[in-house]
C-alpha cells in the first residue's frame, strides 16, 4: 500500500467518527429548553436545597400535575403544577410590583390589545407577573403586580378582600341623598354593595368624591354610579391598603419594600 493510499485509508477511518458527532448534536437538539429537572425546580423555589429535593421526591412527597414523581431527573415545565406534601411551589422568586399607571393602558397580559401595563412593567422583572385587578383603559392609579399565589387570592378573596381608594370625578355634583344611599349601602341587581368609606375631597367641587371598596377591578364604581344616574369622567386609585403613590410619579414602578410586603401578607 503507498503512502497515499494509507492516508486516504485514514481519513476513512477518521470519517467513521460522524455519525457519533451526529448523535450527539441529534440529542442537543432534543432537549427541550422550556424544561428543568424537578429537583432544581424545587430549588429555585427557594423551599430548600437540589440535594434535599430528591430526598424529598425520593420518598414520594412530590406530584406534578397531580401524579406522585419518584424518578430522579424527572423534567417539568414551568407551567406544571407541582407540589410538596400538597401545596404548590412557584420557581420563581415571589416579586410584587407596583405601577402608577397613566391613562391608555390596558390592565391585561394578552398581547393584541394595544398598549398595556405589562409594557410598563416589562423591565421591573424576569419573573412572570401580573395585575392583581383591573384598571379601566383611561384610568390611572395603583396597580399591584405579582406571582405570589397567596397575595392575589387574599385581593380577590369576595369576603375580605383588600382595600382601594379611589378618587373619582363625576359628570355633575353628587347629591347629599345619593351620598348617604352609597354610605349606606346600594342593593342593585338584587347585590348588597357595601363600601368602607364615601367622602367629598376637600377643597373639591362635589364632583369630586373619595371611595374606599374592598374589590380588584373598578367595574363596581361604574355600577354604583350608573345606578344613581351619573356618568364618570376620571377614575383615580390612590392607595391599595397600606400602599400610596408617594415618590412614585405616574407611569413608573417599584418593588415593594420587605416591610410593605410583611404589611400586605399581614392584612
């Protein structure tokens, strides 16, 4: 055999070696970049250590998606609902967002509605938030963002709820007869609706009115007032509970202090 013949016959051999490397980029390409091994799952929750994980999914304490998972190097997707001894995890460190929100938003994370709050907030965070409640389009104010499961059921909780206050413009001075039936309590549609507080502002026209509801979106003051006959010309919310719009100019955000988040888990 010549000297070429035995190079030619190396690189034949050499070339034997493709289809390994073809395997191997085949099983790159089958991994799926939208999943996580579940013990790091856990993990990023926060609730406790990779290694601890798989003891925990070990001794079978681990569902996802309602079926108990033992397998170590099971895989998830974000969206899976797994839990530990029966409460949900959430991977992504709990964020809570607040926005003063300027009129012309949408308060939806569908994204073929124009412009919307989510816009506002995309560079708050990498983590999945959203509004807790709603905002009407032209409507302006506080708006709470977050993932926090437990926060947003205590919002939207129909018997406690939280507290908004609202500072409300209406298309004509709102009688003192219909002030007190707000104070009171309006029964419409055969629904009692309750309000904590109903004032005229100070140094307003009374046009001009303060209203503090437990409720998530500001459809309810449409219905208080359409009922009584007034039209409303701007919807303004002011504070969420124990949260104001000090320091924070229309149209920007904040994360929540430590101190305000134990405040609003406390209420």
């Amino acid at each position: 055999m010549s000297k070429q013949q035995g190079n030619k016959g190396k690189g034949r051999n050499f070339s034997k070696g493709k289809p390994f490397m073809k395997k191997k980029t085949q099983q790159k390409a089958n991994s799926n970049p939208d999943e996580i091994r579940l013990n790091k799952y856990i993990a990023n929750s926060g609730m406790c250590s990779r290694r601890e994980a798989d003891e925990h999914i070990a001794i079978g304490l681990v569902t996802v998606n309602g079926k108990v998972v033992t397998e170590m190097g099971f895989k998830v997707k974000i969206d899976d609902d797994v839990r530990y001894d029966g409460s949900r995890i959430n991977p992504e460190k709990k964020t809570y967002v607040l926005l003063n929100k300027p009129k012309g938003f949408a308060t939806t994370t569908s994204e073929n509605k124009g412009r919307t709050v989510m816009d506002l907030v995309a560079n708050a965070t990498s983590t999945r938030i959203k509004p807790i409640g709603r905002l009407g389009r032209n409507s302006t104010g506080l708006l709470l963002f977050t993932n926090d499961d437990t926060v947003v059921k205590k919002f939207t909780n129909s018997k406690n709820g939280v507290s908004r206050l609202f500072q409300i413009e209406l298309d004509k001075n709102l009688k003192f007869e219909d002030f007190k039936k707000i104070q009171e309590g309006l029964k419409i549609d055969g629904k009692l609706i309750n309000v904590e507080e109903v004032s005229y502002i100070d140094g307003a026209t009374k046009k001009e009115i303060g209203l503090k509801i437990k409720n998530t979106g500001n459809t309810i003051l449409h219905t208080i007032f359409g009922h009584l006959k007034y039209d409303i010309i701007k919807v303004d919310c002011v504070a969420i509970a124990h949260l104001t719009k000090k320091d924070l100019p229309r149209g920007h955000w904040k994360h929540l202090t430590n101190q305000e988040i134990n405040t609003l888990k406390m209420i």
